[in-house]
C-alpha cells in the first residue's frame, strides 16, 4: 500500500521567513497530494492540494509543488506569520480524496 | 455553515471497558469518514461510508471496532473491548465531493 513519509520532523523559523516541508511516497498511481494544517485542539483543515497533472499551485503565502518522477512533493510558506505556528500533515490518495494515507506530521514554529 | 460536529470532546475509560463516539456531518455531505490519530502521528483511515453504505473499512479492527451510519447522516463509532492502545484522538470528516474532506474537532480517548 501507499506510504508517505514527511520531514522534518519539527521546523522552527524566524518571522518573515520561508518555510519548507517535504514529502515522498511511494505509490506511482498516487494522483491527489493535499496539505492539511492542525491547530491545537482542532481537526486538520486542508490548505492547499494538488493533482498529479499539475507541476505547481500557489494561494498567496502558500505554494506545493509536485515531482512525479522523483515522487515527492513539497509545501513552501512564504513570510511565515506566529499564526503560521501548527502541526502540517502532507497526505497522498490513488483516488483523488478517497484512501488518503498522511505523513507524520511536521511541527513548525515561528518566532516572533 | 456549520462544521463537522462530534461528542463527546474527551473520554477516559478503564481497558475491556466499552465506549461511543458520535458523530453529525456537515448538512449535505453523503461521505463520512472516521480516523484515528495517536499521538505523534497522522491520521489513519478506519473507516468511509457513502450515504448509509460502508465503501472502505480494510483498516478498521472488526473484532472490537463497529461504526455505523443509520440514515446517511450522524455516525457513531464503538469499541468494545478498548485496549491500552486504542488510545488516540478519533476524528470524523465529512465530504460533498469525496475529495476536500471537512474535519471535526475529534474526541481524545484515553484508555487506562
């Protein structure tokens, strides 16, 4: 079955920075990859996806892009804000949403 | 618009103890999932079911875990006999197009 596995573990980066989370998995039919953001307390809330026929999506601060040879996608926040700080899950689906199988997660804090 | 809604928020139980969670999706959303998330991890599928039918349950452990959607709309999700290791947050997502998946706010179990 798919496997999906996410780092860092943990990223801790200063205001106004970059960050970078990173994601491989191993399924080649694997066709959805979303990236889900989880405040305290909360449930994931997705932020931004992508499918396998697209190279790359942008939303305002937020970018992913996907590497289909290599089998790897990443996630890019740019001006990181202290709202930022959350756990972000990557997952990937061979059925567009269905069977999603999610990385382990990546801490991320933004210092202020 | 109302999101997903689940109960209780937080549950402690002695092990071989039975428990139930609920779960009420968002208005409209035929696709109901229930995940697992232990602590440090990301969620994993237990269960989906489309309206009232079961569309994919090869990861929930059938020999203490039971779900059910009774009129495609609330679940609820049981287990009986809890083990140590069915200690986890449980959460509930919904979906209008089996692709975005709505996330509650989940239920901490604590098994003792």
């Amino acid at each position: 079955g798919e496997n999906v596995e996410q780092h860092p573990s943990t990223l801790s980066v200063q205001e106004g920075d970059s960050a970078v989370i990173k994601c491989t998995y191993s399924d080649s039919a694997s066709n959805y990859f979303p990236w889900y953001k989880q405040e305290l307390g909360k449930g994931p809330q997705l932020i931004i996806d992508i499918r396998s026929n697209v190279g790359e999506k942008k939303d305002q601060r937020i970018a992913v892009t996907l590497n289909k040879t290599a089998k790897h996608f990443s996630l890019h926040i740019t001006e990181t804000q202290p709202e930022d700080s959350a756990v972000y899950f990557c997952a990937a689906s061979t059925e567009y949403g269905n069977k999603l199988v999610f990385g382990a997660g990546t801490i991320l804090r933004v210092k202020s | 618009e109302a999101g997903v809604a689940q109960s209780p928020r937080y549950k402690i139980i002695e092990k071989r103890q039975s428990v139930a969670f609920w779960c009420n999706p968002i208005s409209g959303h035929a696709t109901l999932y229930w995940y697992q998330q232990i602590l440090g991890q990301g969620p994993k599928l237990l269960i989906q079911f489309q309206n009232n039918g079961v569309v994919d349950d090869s990861q929930l452990p059938k020999d203490r875990f039971s779900a059910e959607r009774l009129k495609g709309v609330d679940s609820t999700l049981k287990i009986q006999p809890a083990k140590l290791e069915d200690s986890a947050v449980y959460l509930c997502a919904s979906s209008l197009d089996r692709v975005e998946q709505f996330f509650g706010p989940g239920t901490r179990l604590t098994v003792l």
